[in-house]
C-alpha cells in the first residue's frame, strides 16, 4: 500500500516536489560482517516467504580467455553434491523438504549468484542450506562431467539462434580480444578442459566472502537475519589469495575504428540490423549513466522523432535502443527491424537520424520531463515483489554501488537535455561502433550486402 500511494504522488505531484530528500528505503538494512561479507537485509511481512541471495562479484570480466567460462561452471557445480549432500539429487531432494522455490543459479558478465525462496518458517535451515552450498561444495569428477555436457548443450542451442550469432558477430568487433569479459557461457574448449582443480581455483580468487552479498529478504525482521548471518557465516574466512585490489580485472580497449559484419541464414525471415557503442560505466562517467537511461526511454517511445522516421514511414517495422549498465563498460545497442524491401533506404534514414541526435530539436523538455516520471515510476512498481526485486538489488551491488541505486531518483531528477547531448556527442554521435545486419542469403543476393553498408553511408 505505501508503494501503491506513491505512484498516486508521483503522477499527481509537479516533478520537482518529488525529490525533496533522498533516503534509504525504511524496509532496508545493510551490515558488513568482519570477514568482509556485505548484508542486506529486505524486509516485506506480506508474505510469509524468505528469498536467500548469495552475490559474488565473478564473471568474465575477472576471466580470461583460457578460463572463460569457468565461472559460470563454478556456480553449476555449487549446485550438485555438498559436505551435507553427497550429490546433486540428495541436494534437489532436500531442497524440496524445505520448500524451497524459485532455486538456481547463473553467472552473467559482472556477478554470479545463488538463490532460492523458501517458508519463513525454515529461514535458519535454509541459511545452512546455502551455507553449506556456497563454503562445502564436493566437486565430484562425475558430476563436473554432467556439468560440461549440459554446459555444451546450452552453447549447441545458443549458436543454432541466428539472432545469437549476431550479437556475437557484433560483440566480437566492438570489444576486441576482450569479447570473452562479455560472454558468461565460454567457449566450448575452455568448458571440454575445465577440471576439479581448476574450478577450486576460481573459487580461492573470487568465492570468498569480501567479494560476496548476502541478500535476505522477505518476512523477517532485520535482527533475527542479521543475528543468523553472523552465527553462520561469520567465521567464514577469506582465502589467503582473496584480494580484489590485486586480482586481475580485465581493462576493455575503446574501440578505434567502426567495423561491419552481415550473417547470413536462412532461418531468418525477416533482416535485423544491429549497431553498438562503447558505452559509459559507473566507475569512469556515472553521471552519464543517468543519461544514458533516460536518452533510451525517450527514444523507445512511439512519439520519438526517430520512431518517427522510420516506424510511420514504414522503413521499419520495429527499434530499440538501450544501454546496458555496468561497472566496466556497458555496451549501447540500437536495434531495427527494417521492411525487407526498404533495407537500403531505411540504414540511410537511420544514419541520418543518428546525426540529428543532438540538434536542437530533437529532445524536447516535456520529453524529458515524462521520461524521468515513467522511469521512477518503474522503479518502484519493480520494488513491489521482493522474489524479484531482490535481483535488482545485486545487480546494482555488482556493476555499481548500493548509493547509485538509493541516489538513483535524484540524480536522476538532475538530468537536463544539454546533459542528453553531450552523452550523445561522447559515445554515440561520430563515435565509433560495431554493426551487423542478420539477412537470408536470398535477400543479401539482392541486396548486393558486400557493399550495403558503405553506399549506405554508414561509416565512421
């Protein structure tokens, strides 16, 4: 109900009056333990269920190309056989007994996590449950060797979709030798070499628990989960390696110069062109992060000019354009569905508009005004069930800060057009970038493809 009223203020009030002041949400509570390990503490009685989050700051970009992938098979095998459950159906099976719901894992670019919704009831059980999970896993040969085959069957899948092969053509281009820090699933070498010992490796570096959050959040009250932490996760020691001003982070190169790719297949029915920027992070350039947010939102609506351009004049039958944000640079990525028919002319329409970004005219004050309601308003109606909410909270503990998403509504109020533009002007507009266009090969034949893009125009 509180988060309900709100909404009622935040499209009744003036948008200045909403930011008065900005302050932690009442219902959250941090505490570091002595061990390093961060804890947050989500409290919501409407329910009487109890989400676990274990966090870990371990992805790619702490990869490098040998170990890509091993990551995420970490993460896989912390989900089979433990000190208290030999293997991974004892582990499944037990989770079932303690009504567990909602369980997995997975690793993205710039975090892996643990979790699961259970009872309120079985809060300390479930504790151990992912204590024991997380501190004891047993790394049994035989079940690293379930966790490869599935691992090169989720890869098998991923490169028969034509739209993955894209985003790989693309990827490649716009981060170098650096693509791997962008890609959890690895490679399939690295995946078809991982061993016991290599994967216990991984786990010394990153595992550890100056690099972890513990997210506990549902029907409980913040000292009985406080209290459970310490008991049970207190004397949880990092390894002697476990320093993350040491380890090494993978630096990704700006990109010098545009580059092209067209992939061919004939699934497709339909062309989709895909560009990319290197975008700001929130380590370098926050404040253009904030920008970047709402620039996207503006642009995505059906009023924007070039929405405008190319959707009502039927070049094309779909866009978007969204940013990506990350703590070592998030990508910018502008995707359009152009007519078969009018492929040429719409890539020239949409270079055009490109560089009209940033004219005078091209993002209005009402636009902007409206953008900032409705991305507030977003905000709060994601907060408004936990099991989910929870995920955005680590996502901003990984690729940000915790203050950058409580800050985020006022320095967010404080973006101004002249701020849009010169996000425009220092990573897209004239900047370098990564394009692909996915096409059958019957209408590339027609389209003559291998020179599209420079008789289109669209160069750097």
């Amino acid at each position: 109900m509180r988060k309900k009223n709100l909404l009622i203020l935040l499209l009744t009030l003036p948008f200045s009056a909403i930011y008065a002041q900005t302050k932690v949400p009442a219902n959250l509570f941090q505490k570091k333990l002595s061990n390093g390990l961060d804890v947050l503490v989500v409290e919501d009685h409407s329910v009487p269920l109890v989400t676990l989050v274990m966090t870990f700051k371990a992805g790619p970009f702490t990869e490098s190309e040998d170990s890509n992938g091993l990551t995420g098979m970490y993460m896989e095998m912390l989900q089979q056989g433990n000190r208290d459950y030999p293997s991974a159906s004892a582990v499944g099976y037990n989770a079932g007994g303690l009504g567990t719901g909602l369980r997995n894992a997975g690793t993205v670019e710039e975090y892996s996590q643990s979790y699961f919704t259970l009872p309120a009831i079985n809060f300390e059980k479930g504790m151990n449950f992912l204590n024991v999970a997380i501190r004891y896993p047993r790394f049994n040969a035989y079940e690293l060797e379930n966790v490869k085959k599935a691992t090169i069957n989720q890869l098998d899948v991923k490169e028969s979709n034509p739209f993955y092969l894209l985003n790989e053509a693309v990827g490649k281009s716009l981060w170098g030798n650096y693509s791997y820090c962008k890609k959890a699933i690895g490679s399939s070498e690295v995946v078809n070499e991982a061993t016991v010992e290599k994967l216990k490796a991984v786990g010394n570096l990153y595992f550890q628990p100056d690099k972890a959050q513990l997210i506990i959040a549902g029907d409980i009250s913040h000292v009985q989960a406080f209290d459970a932490a310490q008991k049970i996760y207190g004397d949880w020691q990092p390894s002697a390696v476990s320093n993350m001003k040491t380890l090494p982070i993978t630096a990704i190169k700006p990109l010098s110069k545009s580059t092209y790719a067209v992939v061919e297949n004939a699934l497709v029915k339909t062309p989709t062109i895909l560009i990319e920027w290197q975008g700001p992070d929130t380590r370098n350039d926050a404040a253009s992060t904030y920008a970047a947010d709402v620039f996207s939102f503006i642009i995505n609506q059906n009023s924007s000019r070039l929405n405008k351009a190319l959707i009502e004049t039927g070049l094309a039958s779909a866009l978007s354009i969204n940013y990506h944000t990350q703590k070592y640079v998030g990508p910018i990525v502008l995707t359009v569905i152009p007519n078969p028919t009018r492929v040429r002319e719409c890539v020239d329409e949409l270079k055009k508009q490109i560089n009209l970004l940033d004219s005078d005219d091209y993002l209005t004050d009402a636009q902007l005004i409206n953008a900032k309601r409705m991305l507030e308003i977003k905000k709060i109606r994601d907060e408004e069930v936990t099991t989910t909410y929870v995920h955005s909270l680590a996502f901003w503990w990984a690729s940000a800060s915790m203050d950058y998403y409580f800050n985020y509504e006022r320095n967010l109020s404080s973006v101004t057009v002249d701020n849009l533009r010169a996000y425009l002007r220092k990573y897209i507009k004239n900047k370098p970038f990564s394009a692909g266009l996915l096409i059958n090969p019957e209408l590339k034949a027609q389209l003559n493809t291998d020179d599209f893009f420079k008789t289109a125009n669209l160069s750097h």
